[in-house]
C-alpha cells in the first residue's frame, strides 16, 4: 500500500509543503513514485515519518533527526526506546511544575513570603505574580479570595514545599485510578476527590462541594487547567473533573434526607 502527499498530509497532521520540504532536504524522500512523477509514501516511510515528529516534539532539529535516524546502529525500537526515556524526563520535570501553576491559579492570590533564592527553588521558572490580575478579576472580593490571601500570606517555603509534594502525590494516585481503568465515580476515586477538596481547603479556603463542582467544570473548560493536569496524564482534567462532580452529587444526595426533615 502506498499514499499520496495529501493523504499523508491529512494523517500526520502536518502540511504538504513539510513534506516538499522533508523530500528536498533528504529528510523523507518517499520510496515510490508514480508514472507522471507523483510522491507516493510506503509504509516505511510512514515509520521514518513519526519518527521524524517524534524527534521534532522533543526539539530536535532536522539536521540532528537526519544524523540519528539514518545511523546504521539503530533501528525502530531503539528510537522509541530513546524517545520514551526522553518523554518520561520532561513528564517528571512538567510533573514538577504542574502543582506549582495549579496551586498559583487556585489559591486566588500570590503573596509569598519567600525569598527570590526560595521562591525559585519552589516554582522554578514559572511566574505566580503573571496571574495577579486575572485572579483579582475573577475571585476578587469574595470571602474566599480573602480566606486564601490570609493563609498563603504566612506561608514559609517548607510550607510551600509540602503543599507542593502533597498536591503531587494526589495527582500521582488519581492517575494511577484512571490507568487502572477505575470509573470516576468508583468509591476509591471518590475518595480521592474528596481528599483533593480536602487539599484545597487546608491549604487557602474552605472550600465546599458546591465550589468543588464550579472548579470541576473549570478544570475542562479552562485550556490552562486542562493543560496543566493532563500534563500528568493525558485525560486527567476530564477524570477528576468527573470525579469531583459525582463526590458533589453524592454529597448532596446524602444531605437531602436530613433537609426533609
């Protein structure tokens, strides 16, 4: 079987003028051609392709992909391999940075009082202060805002350190229940999203399941939350979005007998 430039266009993902380009420069030079002088692609050429874009996501340049896969040492698996270990190194150091943007965007104010030498060291390279104005429009002069601003206020960087691995080591639970196959509305995932409504309110407000649920529509809405948690694992935002929603269904549910009352 072979394909054409548009159809491999259309399922790589990529423009037909990219792959001109991969052709002129030796990068992907298709193995077929037809009879009038038309590119046509093999499978093969379909492998060196992902390979190709497997390289580029991880900022090879075309000259540094063209060294690499055209050594005689390495075949497809051994590229994969490569990749793999490379992709596990910027999860984990993206994984690092996940609870730091998520507790700048939740915790509705950034008054740290940290020195600039530990407030690198906690939040790297990201920016809390970038979010000010946003957060002020947002949650500005609501008792939660102020709750939160109170608390974070007084923090010291251990605190923000342990709120930090804390936050981390939920993630890590919550997907772990998804790669399990888990339902969202499992108990043991409830749980997890009760204990993730805990988090937030030991750590900046109290925050109740009627708010829990308001942050769980946002956390697919927003496309900087769902990048942020899905930067864990791919569908993340959605599970504990789920998650959260079911925990503040059931809440209420078992709340409305007493209510009768």
């Amino acid at each position: 079987m072979s394909f054409s430039v548009g159809q491999v266009s259309r399922l790589a993902g990529i423009t037909v003028r990219t792959l001109h380009h991969y052709d002129e420069i030796g990068l992907l030079s298709p193995t077929m051609r037809t009879g009038a002088g038309y590119r046509r692609y093999t499978d093969d050429d379909l492998v060196r392709l992902q390979q190709i874009l497997f390289y580029r996501e991880l900022d090879f340049g075309l000259e540094e992909i063209a060294v690499i896969l055209d050594d005689p040492g390495a075949d497809e698996l051994t590229h994969l391999r490569r990749q793999h270990e490379l992709l596990l190194q910027r999860r984990d150091r993206v994984q690092e940075l996940v609870a730091a943007v998520e507790l700048a965007m939740q915790a509705r104010t950034q008054h740290i009082r940290l020195t600039p030498e530990e407030r690198f060291e906690v939040f790297g390279t990201f920016r809390p202060e970038d979010h000010d104005a946003e957060v002020e429009r947002r949650w500005g002069g609501s008792k939660e805002f102020e709750q939160s601003r109170r608390r974070v206020a007084s923090y010291t960087k251990a605190d923000w350190l342990q709120l930090k691995a804390e936050a981390a080591g939920l993630i890590d639970e919550l997907v772990a229940a998804m790669k399990a196959g888990l339902p969202a509305d499992d108990e043991r995932v409830l749980d997890l999203a009760e204990r993730h409504r805990g988090h937030i309110s030991r750590w900046f407000y109290d925050c109740s399941h009627d708010i829990h649920a308001c942050l769980a529509q946002l956390y697919v809405d927003d496309p900087r939350f769902t990048a942020a948690i899905d930067a864990a694992a791919p569908g993340l935002a959605a599970y504990l979005s789920q998650a959260i929603t079911a925990n503040a269904a059931n809440s209420a549910n078992a709340a409305r007998p007493s209510e009768r009352r």
